[in-house]
C-alpha cells in the first residue's frame, strides 16, 4: 500500500503541439493512459501546463515522468533540450519532481500496439500521444523494480 501514500505518477509524451498524458494506478503499479493535451502552436503552453497542474492535483501526482527524446546514438538534440525547458517549468509551476525517461521509439510501439488492437479513434495521432506517455510510465515503472 505504499503506492498510495506516496501519491501517483504521471507519465508525459510531450511533444511540438501535443501532450501524451499518462498516470499510474492507485498502487503504483500500473500505467494507464489518460489524455492527450493538444495547443495550435509549439510555444503556446499556458494552457497546457493549467492543465497538467489539474491533474497533477487531481490525482495527488508527487512525481512527473517526463519521456526524453534522445537521438539514436544516446546524444541530446534540440528536441530534448526544449523538453527539459517544459519539465524544468513544469516544475517550477507545480512542485511536482521531474524525471526523465528515454523514450527513443515509442510513439512507434505505441503505433503498433493501437494497431494490434483494432482500435480506431476519430484522431490517431491523439491516441498515439497518450499510449506513448504510458510506455514512458511502464518503461520508468519497469526500471524502478528491477532497481
């Protein structure tokens, strides 16, 4: 029952206009993906952090699990360095710990399990975000077990 003590974590695929949101069961166990955040321009996050502050409350969220898009060799780009300005802000706006997580090839994992189940959804690319971020969690979740 430590997991509830503790609070939730919530896992993000943050991407140039979306954010993949995802949040652990009441255990700690478990990832589920939640929603995905879309703004119509990549530097317009106001909104997208009221929201992720929301259901940072909401679930009693202490950790953020934040997917690192590293390039292929292990190197850092450009992509990476505007996602730990949103994480370090994030932060900032919440209290919430930030922590990173490689995320190289999930939105493709992500692609190929939606297409696996035959789920469809009026906006893939929504669902994609959202399962992405639950990949991030259970990749995280994963790691922290096996220690």
């Amino acid at each position: 029952m430590a997991g509830l003590t503790e609070g939730r974590i919530l896992g993000l695929d943050y991407g140039a206009k979306t954010v993949g949101v995802a949040v652990t069961d009441g255990l700690g166990l478990t990832a589920v993906s939640l929603e995905t955040i879309k703004r119509e321009h990549e530097n317009h996050l106001r909104s997208t952090y009221r929201r992720l502050a929301e259901l940072i409350s909401q679930y009693a969220v202490k950790q953020v699990v934040v997917g690192l898009p590293l390039n292929m060799d292990g190197s850092e780009g450009e992509r990476a360095r505007l996602t730990r300005e949103f994480a370090k802000e994030l932060e900032r706006r919440t209290g919430a710990g930030i922590i990173f997580q490689d995320e190289r090839l999930t939105t493709v994992e992500a692609s190929e399990i939606l297409s696996l189940t035959g789920k469809r959804t009026d906006d893939p690319k929504e669902r994609i975000d959202a399962v992405a971020a639950a990949i991030i969690l259970t990749d995280f979740l994963d790691r922290k077990r096996d220690g």
